[in-house]
C-alpha cells in the first residue's frame, strides 16, 4: 500500500457550520480523470455516485471556476460522529490518465468538524438532499393537535417494539414504513446520541409540492415513530425547501426565500426571526452593502439581490447561436434562525449555486481613428479575460496573429474600467488592404474591413465578428490648370496627378482622351508634371465669345469630372483674342460667319460683295476683307448630303461695274469674283463648335466650314432674252410618267429628283445649258429661302 503526499495547493478544505467543504484546484486536474471515494470507518472505501450523494448526504459539483467541490453533511452516512461535537470524514482522491482510472494514483484527505451549537431543530437544503435534525429531549408532542399528528395517533399501536418507524403523509394518503425500507427509497434516517435525523431526495414519491408566498416548496410531511416499554416517541421530521424563487433582469439575480413556512411553523402566531445570514461559498458576508448585495426580509419574505458580475461571483463568455453573451454563477447560502412555541429554536439553511440565462453582449467596435495621423485606430470589445483573438482578417485576407504583426498591423490588449478588456488594432491609411475611395470634391474615404476570429470560454469555441470603420479626410488637392495662347493656338497646361485615378477630362460630354485630341487636331503633350494641350484656334470645340472685322475672342473649356460619378469639380478654361484676315465659323445652330479676303488685280469694292441672295451684303469691310454673318436658312444657301455630313454652301460673288459700249460685249474693269463658302456637319453630332481655316489641309471635320476661290477666264456678258424652255418632274428615272404642272410634290431631303428640261427653240444657233436650279417657296426666282438642286451645271 503507497501513500502519496498532496501536492501542495491541490486541496483546500473548511468547515462552515456544520457542513464540510473540500476544493480540489482544476489546474493540477488537466487532462486527467479523477474520482472520490467515501472512507467507511466500518467496510472501507465507498465510490460516490448520484444516488450515494444524495441519501448519505454528500454534493460533488463545481464552483464557478471550474473547480471540483466536495460538501458533506457532519450527519452524513459515513461521518465519525464524537457525542455530537467532534465530526471527521475522509475522503480518497483518485486521479488517472485514464478515463478506465487504470493506473490511478490515490490521495487520502481526512477532514475534521468541531460542530455543538445545536438547535433544537435544523434543516438543511443542499443542492441534491433535504436534511431535518431534531433533539430528541423535545417534548414529543404539540399542544396543537394538527391533523398531521392525530392522523399519526392509531398508528402508534402497530408501532415495532424497540425499532424506529416511519410515517410520510401526502395528499395521496398515509405511508408507513420500516426504517430499512426507506433507505431503498433514497431516505436515510438515523439516530445519534442526542439526536434524530432524516434525509430525503427531492421529488421523492412520498413528497409533494406547495407554494408558499410565490415560492414552489418540495415537502416531505412525516413522523418519527418509537416505542419502548411505557415509553413512544413521536417526532415531527417534517422538511420543506425552496425549488426555486429565482429571478433576473438584465442587471441583477434576486434569490427569494419565504420567511415563513406554514409546514415548519405550526403556531404561526409565536414565530419571531432571530437572525438571518448570507454568504457566498463557504463564507458569512457579514456586511452585505459593501460588496453591493442587498439582503432584505419582511413577514413574508427573505430576498437577496446581487448585481449581475459582482464580487463573488464569476461571469463567464459563452456563445449561442453564434452570438456571444456571458453567463454569471454565484453560490450562496442563506441562514434563518427563528423560534416559535412548538419548538424552542430553527436554523434553517439553504445553499443554492445560480446562474443567469445566457445573456448576448453583442461587441462593439470604437473608432478611435486618428486621421491626422493616416492611422486607423479601432478598439474591439468588450469581452471577458476568458475571451481571446486568435486571427484576423484584412480586407478579407486573412492573417494569423503573427502574420498581422509582420505586415505592419499593430494588435494589442487593452483594459477598460468594468473590468472587460478590449484587442487595438492600427493600420495605416496606406496600407494595400486599405480600401480607397474618392468622393466629394477633395477628399479619400478610407474603408477598413474587419474580420476577427476569437477563442470564447474554457472550451475554445470560435467566435466571428466582422466591422467596418471608414474615415473621410481632405488630402487630395484639386489640379489648377494654367491657359496660354500664341498666334495661332490656345494652349492649357493641367497637372497630371489623380488624372485617370480620381477624375477625367472632358471635352463636352466627350472622354477627351489621345483619340479624341487627334482627330479634334489637338497636340497633347506629357511630362512628369503636366499634360499640356495645345489646341488650334479653329479647331472643334473651340468656343468663339466674340467675331468681328479680322478679330476673334476665342476660347476652350475642358471640364474636371469624377471618374465614378460624371460630376463636374470645375472648368478650366483659356481665352485668347486672335487677329485673323480669313476665317469662315460654324456655329451649331446654324449660324455661318465669314472674314473673306479679296485678292484680286484691280482691287474690288469690297462694300459690292454678296452671297446668293444678292440682298445679304457684308456687315463691315475694307479695301481687302469683307465679313458676313448669316444663317444656313437664309441667302441662298443650299444644303446636300454626302455620307454621313450635311454640307452647306453659299457664294461670295462681286457684282460688277459694266461700262455702257456702241456695241457688245460690254466693257468692264473689274474681275469676275466667286468665293464658294461650305459647311460641313455630321448628320447626328451638329452641337460640337467648329471652324476651318481657308485652305484646309486635312479633311473637313464636323461642323467646319471652307472657302474656295474661284476666277472665270472668259468673260462675257449674256444678253438675257425669252426662251421656250419647259421643265417637267419625272416619277422615276425612266422618265416615262411626270408629274402634273403646278401639282405639290412631297420629296425628302435625300431622295434624288429626276428633272427634265427641254429646248423648244428651233433656232440652230441656240443651245441649251444647265447652270443652276434650284426650289423656292414662290414663284418669284429671287425669293428665300430656297434650295438648290443643281450649281453650275
């Protein structure tokens, strides 16, 4: 047989009142199995099990720590009792590292009780067993005659000589029954030198359920019997506790305990409550305010609040349903002393171990961010010491702890004053896995996802908590273009940083992009700073403020918009006066204005030109330039189509000075001079500004406008004189159906008309040539607006 030595702070052990108290400390129990045995001073060790525990008056649970806890009962089946003064129990702790416990090493513990203020009657509510001890010296019966003790009367003649009986009364009947026999039923009942005793399970068959001032009471009614000689001895050893009387708010627990209990207290009238005493495990908690527990009673009541986590008790973290709460135990024992007329005093003890629902505190997260540091600062809590970070996650990437540290993350514990701790986590602004966003006009919204991974409570469960912390700061400063112009361009030079990122340019509602520029004939130029733009003065999308005589006020905007959202920041814009001797523009809506330079020898009189229709005459001129400005729907103007371009076209022409002869042709001493104006339009883009140089060397774009001169060699003044000419409209090119005279016909503007024109002249000197046709609204040849359908043959 070995003896093996305790190791050192595995066992502590106390006695309180009259129960002994033994704690075995978890930590030297990890990864082991352990059991204890009950030493018989009679037949040797006893395994304790549910049923042995609560007959014999034993409890083996664990306190809020997790450690195990042994309570025993000095009147407990396997106690040394010494004339009721001097009790001692002991116990064999086994311990393997096998769940078989194979191989077990066991301690022996004995434990001592010096226990002999004895009231007359206590009664002991333990978490497993109901105990009632009584003096055997009580007077046996009451003088108040209840019915319980008058049913008990006929039967004491049935009463065994010399041995104890029993009698339990329940709403179901009477029950009588041999001591022997109500150890099988789970009672034990027992006699000492001075005193009588018995122990009930709850829930037994012989007890019932009563409630008393709101609380649900087990009860077990019964009567001791003994008969010896002359002498029979009845003795009530009834016993009744609490089942439940427990409450909770979000803030605290409140253990409810009557203060009168009518099984107990027969003479309700004589009852007076000497003292009432609570404490926590082992320990009497003599001032109950000073660690904020309120222990109040009245004539119906003995109610104990505690504050949800404090001292004494144990929170602990716990998830359910992947939500994370905590849970608050506390083990407490209440203590009344009472005396009433049919018995001279009662102590009466209940030890109770509560703990709380399961109560969800949902983690918050604080943004302690700290933008004029770039720094996110992001506080995650609160949670129990039980509670730990494990991983995290940054923009859904994930890292262990190590790994988060390496990148550059800052992680680190942090205590608030309740007592709960909190995990830091800082990342810098810049850092990759920080999302960026630009919004507004200068600012970054910073956007930090979180995703932690924690351990919860002793088991370790993982727990998964995902934030989101943003942070907008202005640090992003908005480009300043800078415009220049030289003789013949405008020029704008812009800042390069953010383009593309945060915001692009427009032209319009256009990308201005590298294919845009070129085909507008823009030069776009990069260095490491700036994008300088050079834009030719009649180049599209020039703006033109003001035209006059040989003078251009011309200008170019580009707008700054957000890639994203389209939303124009601001314009930046260039504007530039221009000499110019020749220049046609185009305006969008239609509007045609023209510097035209007349290089003839002789020089013309300039103040003679004309377009078309010979009544539009130019608005100011000298000796070389003469300057028009006119609408595509006036002064003759004709229009065609040519692809995807609508073309306009006009003539400037010099009306000539003719001086009179004797005979033809008539003499004349100015040039025949034409000038051929033309337009040009794309057919579904006619809002972009354009304008065209007088001899342009690329093709015409949209919106552009050209002038070609153009001089006759040969010149003679035709006599103009009544010819039998006849037009008529063919219905198609056969030319075989025409329509009738003076008949409406409705034509679109691209659809071809088939015209027949015929000489009726038979002079043979006379030919027919088709110079120009054109459509009016009239009658009248020199009316406008008109259309042409033929120029110059």
């Amino acid at each position: 047989y070995v003896l093996y030595v305790l190791p050192p702070g595995f066992v502590e052990s106390s006695c309180r009142s009259r129960i002994f108290w033994m704690k075995l400390n978890k930590l030297l129990l990890q990864g082991k199995f352990f059991q204890l045995e009950i030493n018989d001073p009679y037949a040797g060790p006893v395994l304790l099990d549910e049923k042995l525990a609560s007959r014999c008056g034993y409890v083996l649970s664990e306190d809020m720590w997790g450690n195990p806890v042994f309570r025993a009962s000095v009147l407990g089946c396997h106690v040394a009792n010494e004339a009721d003064e001097l009790f001692s129990l002991t116990v064999n702790i086994k311990i393997s590292s096998f769940s078989s416990m194979r191989a077990a090493v066991t301690y022996t513990y004995p434990m001592y009780c010096s226990y002999s203020s004895w009231a007359s009657r206590e009664i002991v509510c333990e978490e497993n067993y109901m105990e009632v001890s009584v003096k055997t010296d009580v007077p046996a019966v009451s003088n108040d005659y209840t019915v319980a003790w008058m049913s008990a009367l006929p039967e004491t003649q049935n009463v065994a000589y010399q041995l104890w009986q029993l009698m339990f009364v329940s709403p179901s009947g009477r029950k009588r029954i041999m001591v022997s026999d109500a150890a099988k039923l789970g009672y034990s009942f027992n006699n000492t030198l001075s005193r009588v005793y018995l122990r009930a399970p709850y829930h037994s068959n012989e007890s019932h359920v009563s409630v008393v001032s709101g609380v649900n009471m087990n009860m077990v009614t019964s009567t001791s019997m003994y008969r010896q000689r002359w002498l029979l001895l009845l003795i009530d050893t009834t016993v009744s506790c609490p089942v439940d009387g427990i409450s909770f708010t979000d803030t605290t627990l409140t253990w409810t305990v009557p203060s009168v209990i009518p099984t107990l207290v027969v003479q309700e009238s004589t009852f007076l409550s000497k003292n009432i005493l609570m404490g926590v495990d082992d320990q009497v908690i003599v001032h109950p305010e000073e660690k904020n527990y309120l222990l109040e009673h009245n004539e119906t009541h003995i109610r104990i609040t505690i504050p949800i986590g404090a001292e004494g008790g144990k929170l602990k973290s716990s998830i359910s349903g992947g939500v994370y709460g905590v849970i608050y135990s506390i083990d407490l024992f209440l203590e009344h002393t009472w005396t009433d007329a049919d018995w001279q005093t009662t102590k009466y003890t209940v030890i109770k171990s509560i703990t709380t629902p399961f109560m969800p505190q949902i983690p918050t997260v604080i943004n302690n961010t700290l933008p004029e540091e770039r720094l996110f600062n992001v506080a995650f809590g609160h949670f129990l010491s039980d509670v730990s970070l494990v991983a995290i996650a940054i923009g859904n990437v994930p890292f262990t702890l190590r790994e988060a540290q390496h990148q550059g993350f800052k992680i680190y514990e942090t205590l608030f004053s309740n007592r709960t701790k909190g995990f830091i986590l800082e990342v810098s602004f810049d850092d990759p896995y920080v999302l960026k966003e630009y919004v507004n006009r200068n600012e970054t919204k910073y956007t930090l996802l979180v995703n932690y991974t924690m351990s919860v409570g002793p088991e370790m469960t993982l727990y998964y908590h995902s934030a989101e912390v943003e942070c907008v700061i202005a640090d992003i400063e908005l480009p300043e273009a800078v415009g220049y112009c030289d003789k013949e361009n405008l020029y704008l030079a812009i800042p390069t940083f953010g383009l593309h990122q945060y915001w692009n340019l427009y032209l319009h509602n256009k990308l201005l992009n590298r294919h845009v520029a070129l085909t507008n004939g823009y030069l776009a130029v990069t260095n490491s700073t700036h994008l300088i733009l050079q834009i030719p003065l009649f180049a599209v999308g020039v703006i033109y403020e003001e035209v006059s005589f040989q003078k251009i006020k011309a200008r170019f905007d580009v707008a700054l918009r957000k890639v994203r959202t389209m939303e124009t920041l601001q314009m930046f814009s260039v504007s530039c006066s221009f000499n110019s001797s020749a220049f046609i523009i185009c305006h969008p809506d239609g509007t045609i204005m023209i510097s035209a330079q007349m290089k003839t020898v002789p020089a013309i009189d300039m103040s003679k030109t004309k377009l078309r229709d010979s009544s539009c005459k130019p608005r100011e001129y000298n000796e070389g330039h003469a300057f028009f400005k006119f609408h595509v729907t006036t002064c003759g103007t004709s229009v065609r189509f040519e692809g995807d371009h609508i073309i306009y076209e006009n003539e400037i022409s010099y009306e000539k000075e003719t001086l009179p002869g004797q005979s033809i042709p008539t003499i004349t001493r100015d040039p025949d001079y034409r000038l051929t104006v033309l337009c040009y339009y794309r057919a579904k883009e006619t809002l972009v500004l354009g304008a065209f140089a007088s001899d342009p060397s690329t093709s015409p774009p949209f919106g552009s406008g050209t002038m070609v001169p153009r001089s006759n060699i040969a010149v003679y003044r035709r006599i103009r004189q009544a010819l039998n000419v006849v037009s008529r409209v063919s219905k198609d090119e056969s030319f075989v159906e025409f329509y009738e005279p003076n008949m409406a016909i409705l034509k679109r503007p691209v659809e071809p008309v088939f015209l027949e024109v015929e000489l009726k002249d038979e002079s043979p000197s006379t030919e027919l040539y088709l110079e120009n046709c054109w459509v009016t609204r009239s009658l009248d040849f020199n009316s406008t607006p008109r259309w042409n359908i033929t120029v110059d043959g």
